[in-house]
C-alpha cells in the first residue's frame, strides 16, 4: 500500500489517478483478505468526490510524510463516511401530504421488540450517545458492572450509607410437594420437568418466601415486591409461575378475589408478565397454560399482529381496523389473544410492553397528530375518510381495549433489559397506568436509571405500587440495583449462589480465525461438531439414528446475519436467520423457532383428546428432522433472541461470532445453550495471534476471571 502511494508521487500523475491506483491497490489488498483496516482503506478512499480533499493535502506535505496514509488519523477522520444515525423501531415514510407525527416520547421510541433490537444491533458510537449504562468489555476493568447480592435473600439498600437487611439462611424445600403448592401442580410439574425434579435455588427460594411466606412480612406492605436473580437457565420462569399461578388460584377458591367488571373492556387481566419479545411473551405463555392444566386458569398472550402489507381499496377503515384487532390467527392452543374471541377476562396476560400498552391506551398512543395546517381560505382540512382514518392514517387511533382495575400482579421478566433506558418510559407509564386505574397514580419522572445513588438524607421518590411487583432476571447491573435501591427499598431480593456466572455445564471454548475466509472458519466448526457428535454416538450406540447438535450463532449485525445464512445456504448447511425485520417474525406464533426451542406439552389425556394423542411421527418423519440437509439445524440471529428464550437441550453449542459488547450481553447470549443442567458448549471467535490480537486476548482474560467468579 505504501509502496504504491510512494510510485504515485514520484511520477507526479494527476490526483484522480493516484486516487484511483490507491483504491485499485487496496481492493487487491481487500481480496487477499490482509486485514480489515486495508479493506477499510479501500472503501473510504474511493477516487471521485473526494479528489478535492487530496489534491488540498497535497498541496501541503501529504506525500511527504514519513509514515503512510492510512495511519493519518486526521485524514482518514475527513474522508469517513458520516455514521449512520441511531435506528428507530418504525420507519414512517416521507408523506409530504401529511402534516408530521411526533412522538411522545422525546427519547429514542420503544415502539416494539425491534426497537431492543435495534438498541442491541447499534454500532457502538450509537451506544455511547444513549448513555448506555453498561461498559463495553474491557472499559473498565477495574470494577464489576454488576451487583453482587449479600446473601441469597436481601432487602435493599444498596447505597453506601445504609447496610442491607440480610436474612440469615434459613432452610428451604428441596421438592415439589403439595402443601405448600396446590396439588393441581403436581402432575403437570412432573410431566413438564420429569418425576425426580427438585426445584432449583432460585426455586426454593421463591416456594419459601413467595408461597409459604414463613410469616414474616418482608415487604412491608399490603403488595408483595420482590426480586428475582439467578442464572441463566436455572427456572426462574417457574420460581416466579408457581406462586402467582397459586395465589390467583387460591383467592378464586376462598372468595377473596371480587373481579370488578368493565363494561366497556371486558377483557381485565388480573396479572401481567411482561416480556421484551414477542417469542418470549408466547414461550412464557404456553408454559403458563401447561402448568394450568389442571388448575384451569385462563392465560392469554398479547402478540404481534397479523399486519396486511397493504392496504385493499375495498377494505373499510373499521374493517381493517378489525383484522388489527384480531391480533393472531386464532392459534388458541398456545394461549394466544383473539379479541373476537375473547370478550372474557383472562387470569394472566403476557405480552410485551409495547403490546399491552395497546390495548391499554389504543393503538397509535403514543403518537400525537401533526398540526393541521389552515387552507388558504383558513380552513381547517377535513380529515379523509378512507385514508386518514385508515390504522395508521392522521386521524386514526385505535380504541383501548383493556380495563386494569383487576390487575393484582405486574411480573417483569428481563427486568434489567425493560427498565434500561430504552425501555424504561414505556415499561414505567404502563406501571403507572395501571396504578392510576387502581386508584394510585404514580408519577412517571424521566431518567430515573441514570439517577446517582441517593443517600440516607434524600429524597428520592419511593415507589408503592397498588399490586404486587416482582422483577426476574439473570443479570443485576449496577444501575439497576440503584434505581430499585432508590424507588424500591421495600423490595426483596432473591439471589441463587451462582448468579453473574455461566451455569456449570456450559463449556467455554477459544477459536481462532484462521485469517481467511471467516465465514469458511465456521463453516468448518460446525461441521467438526456435527463430525464429533457423529463419532460420540458411534461408538456408544451405532445402532440408532444419530442426532447432530443444533447451533445457535449470534452476530452482531442483522447484515452479517444474511450474509453468513447465505453462506452457509451455497454450501449446503440449512439454516433459520432471524433478525428484528425477519418476515417470519411478523406470523403470531413461534413457528419460526420450531425445532429449537424447549417444545413444552404437557401428554394430551387420550380419554379427552384420543387423536393427539395417538398422533406420533413416521420413521421418515423421524429421519428428516435429524437430517440437516433437510431440517434447519443453525440458527443465526442477533441478540434478538438472546433474552429468556428456553431452546432445547439439543441446541449444544452457541457461537458467538463478534466480540460480545458488554459482559450482561455475553452472559445472555451464552446462556441459551447448557441449560437446566443439560451440557452445552460456548465457541467464541477471535484472533489470537499477530496484529490486533491484544484485545481479544484481554477479552479472553476478562471472560475467564469472570466465569470463575472473580470479578
Ligand atoms: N426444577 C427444575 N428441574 C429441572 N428442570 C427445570 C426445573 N425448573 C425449570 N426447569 C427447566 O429449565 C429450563 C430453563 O428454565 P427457565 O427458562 O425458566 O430459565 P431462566 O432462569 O428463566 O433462564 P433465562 O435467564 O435464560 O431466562 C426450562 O426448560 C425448564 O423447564
């Protein structure tokens, strides 16, 4: 590169061409693949527009400076492309015959999952701009992002001034056992979790002070507040399903639940879980309705819409309006809502926050109509029938659908992703919602996450909301205990041993790129897993049809997402990539995660439901879905589905392909795989040897100390 920048002002050619030998030699450099600040070289110095700027810095000593020009920061800095701008959920499209729509909200909008999505994808220049409160990997060093509970069960504070009430240990259920839990739980706990399930810490921890309560009153108050925090995979799904499902059951049963009616919203859920995705919302659900099998409670899911692509010209606004409302395709079996249907009331509703605020406050809430601009009569315009009442349209907002009087539990599962600061004003207005619907506001103050610790003297709004609160997560950041620290003091935290550490069957294994073609890097790992599965199962059972691990593979990039799928598709590897604009997402059912996620039934009853349960899978059948030239075995995605998602025990191996921005995204991500004690393997990627080595190595570094629990 140098070499030839050197010949160029020697024979002293106009600028266009050394611009042009320049590119030409980078793009040589680019496709023997020497590294990517060369490839970077070639793109920013196209010749053309920018000949200008050269042919200024060749005025000065440009040509004559020791060192070469891709090491000249400043130049570089001129010819950059700009950085694209942060990029928000929903797209609207220039319509200049509109006056435009502003969001309420001033910040980056949360409309949908998308936009966790899109937070999760920003580059991280992006990042910094929200103020992300997590550093990246290896910011800081120095100190743990993370809060490290004092004993396994807390209550508040965090800040220095004031000690924790720690609880001293006491000891706790070892199994699943009617009393405490209903005995309606039993069979569906062993059908789900098999009949030696002992509940996990987290578990145990949930049974003693969530359901036996142990005649302490922790909270303090009427509502229950609770935190809990335990690693990935480790049933905090059903530490905090066990005792919601059984207190809605029992104040059923002994009267103590008076459902107020709504006339007008019908449907008035008497919990809410919240989820950051759709495919969690739905997972959760379906394992709601499992455990209720025979506890018959009514759980419905809030999920994405079928949204038509376009618009028919002989649709009508309310019938269009109307097929929004039919929120899914009347998939009922896995607890789906379909207003038309369901007039009832539902027990529990999961959904995402976005979702559920629909049907609070109507679709199109949070955006307030654009100025209507006088005529040059000064008339108003006249909003237009079709189009303007049309979803979507100027004038249209949909009709809220939900009452929020019932409403005695708010479960926020991810809490740490609901209340970051991308999400926090969506998930906080609709606490605050439903407090004011049961007759206690609270008052929604912006940025409280970014709030410093406040001290013994001050006074930070301390929160009480009129239901019973309970937060879930696998990840405790620093500022997350804060803003509970400071709203929240009455709140409980149940923390298992391992939290902030990968669970113990989940191997860590270093790849190094081989400084080719990457994405024939792992093409060729996962064909050695496949190739090592296949030798395992030789020698142990040669006799039956071997099944090869499924591969879950994270980018960072929705682009390198494609790119790798379309890879790894030429090569004959069948593969599912899911990025936040995916069509597939877009159906109202988890269809597209068939074959990876945890399918959870429980046995149909053959008396009830003969045919399903007779129905079982021909030898072919069977074949082909271990064959994976046939069944998708890769998955690739974002961090889209890095959250919560419970995929099988199938699923061996998680390659994380791009070094993971901060520590709680590593953890997430890894997690999905060697879960509920099953085996599982973690594969990162990265260069280990020669030129920009360091980092990844300091990575490693960091990664290990973490895992082992010293940081
Ligand atoms: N006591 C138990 N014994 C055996 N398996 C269990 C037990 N409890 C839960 N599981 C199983 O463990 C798996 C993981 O559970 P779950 O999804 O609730 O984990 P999680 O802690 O919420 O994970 P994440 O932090 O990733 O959301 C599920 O398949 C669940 O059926």
């Amino acid at each position: 590169m140098y070499t030839a920048i050197r010949g160029s002002s020697t024979h002293a050619q106009s600028t266009s061409q050394i611009c042009s030998k320049i590119h030409s030699s980078a793009v040589n450099l680019k496709q023997t693949g020497k590294g990517s600040s060369r490839t970077r070289l070639a793109k920013n110095l196209k010749p053309g527009a920018w000949a200008r700027d050269y042919e200024e810095q060749r005025k000065g000593s440009y040509f004559d400076r020791a060192s070469a020009p891709h090491q000249d920061a400043n130049l570089l800095k001129k010819f950059e492309r700009p950085s694209h701008p942060p990029r928000l959920a929903r797209v609207e499209r220039p319509d200049k015959s509109r006056p435009p729509r502003e969001r309420i909200f001033s910040k980056s909008p949360v409309q949908e999952s998308s936009s966790f999505v899109s937070a999760m994808e920003a580059q991280p220049a992006v990042l910094q701009h929200r103020k992300n409160p997590f550093q990246t990997l290896l910011d800081d060093p120095q100190e743990s992002e993370f809060y490290h509970p004092p004993s396994p069960v807390s209550i508040s504070p965090l800040s220095e001034q004031e000690k924790p009430l720690v609880l001293p240990r006491t000891t706790t259920p070892t199994t699943f056992s009617s009393p405490p839990l209903l005995p309606g739980f039993i069979p569906a706990i062993s059908q789900m979790l098999g009949d030696d399930a002992k509940p996990t810490p987290i578990q145990s921890l949930s049974i003693k002070w969530l359901i036996e309560e142990s005649g302490l009153d922790l909270s303090k108050s009427e509502w229950k507040q609770f935190l809990l925090a335990s690693e990935t995979g480790s049933g905090k799904s059903l530490a905090y399903l066990l005792p919601l499902l059984q207190k809605l059951k029992l104040d059923e049963q002994n009267g103590t639940f008076v459902r107020r009616s709504n006339p007008k919203r019908a449907l008035n859920p008497r919990a809410i879980v919240l989820a950051p995705t759709h495919e969690l919302a739905r997972q959760l659900s379906s394992f709601a309705k499992a455990l209720t099998h025979d506890v018959k409670l009514k759980i419905s899911c809030v999920s994405q819409r079928n949204t038509p692509s376009t618009t028919k010209s002989n649709v009508t606004a309310k019938k269009l309006s109307e097929q929004l409302d039919a929120f899914v395709d009347g998939t009922g079996d896995l607890g789906e809502l379909d207003l038309k249907k369901d007039t009832q009331a539902v027990d529990v509703l999961f959904g995402t926050p976005v979702k559920v605020m629909e049907l609070i406050r109507g679709r199109g809430w949070d955006e307030v109509e654009g100025e209507l601009k006088p005529d040059e009569e000064g008339k108003m315009p006249k909003l237009r029938r079709g189009r303007d009442k049309m979803p979507g349209g100027r004038g249209w907002k949909g009709e809220p659908k939900m009452g929020l009087e019932n409403v005695e539990w708010v479960i926020v599962d991810e809490a740490d992703v609901l209340f970051d600061p991308d999400f926090q004003e969506v998930t906080r207005t609709l606490l605050s919602d439903i407090s004011a619907a049961r007759g206690k506001p609270v008052e929604v103050t912006p940025n409280v996450l970014s709030s410093p610790p406040a001290s013994s003297s001050s006074s930070a709004q301390i929160i009480n909301y009129p239901f019973n609160f309970i937060l879930t997560s696998a990840t405790i950041p620093k500022n997350l205990a804060t803003y509970l620290d400071n709203h929240h003091p009455n709140l409980v935290r149940l923390t298992s041993p391992r939290v902030h550490h990968l669970p113990k069957t989940l191997k860590t294994e270093y790849v190094p790129w081989s400084g080719g073609n990457k994405y024939a890097d792992i093409e060729r790992r996962v064909r050695e897993v496949w190739a090592s599965d296949a030798a395992a199962h030789g020698m142990l059972d040669p006799d039956t049809p071997v099944t090869l691990s499924k591969v879950l593979i994270f980018c960072n990039k929705s682009l390198k997402v494609m790119e790798l799928a379309t890879y790894l598709g030429e090569k004959g590897i069948r593969c599912v990539a899911l990025t936040s604009n995916s069509e597939q997402r877009k159906r109202g059912s988890n269809k597209h995660l068939e074959g990876f996620l945890r399918p959870v039934q429980i046995n149909p009853d053959p008396e009830r439901a003969p045919e399903k349960a007779k129905e079982s899978k021909s030898n072919e059948e069977e074949m082909a879905l271990r064959d994976p030239k046939i069944t998708p075995h890769v998955m690739i995605t974002t961090s889209l589905l890095s959250r919560g998602l419970d995929f099988s025990p199938d699923l061996g191996h998680v390659f994380i392909v791009d070094e993971p921005r901060n520590m709680v995204d590593f953890l997430h991500r890894a997690g999905r795989s060697g879960r509920a004690g099953h085996k599982g393997k973690v594969v990162i990627f990265s260069k280990m040897k020669g030129r920009g080595s360091q980092r990844s190595r300091e990575v490693k570094e960091k990664l290990k100390e973490f895992t082992q629990g010293k940081i």
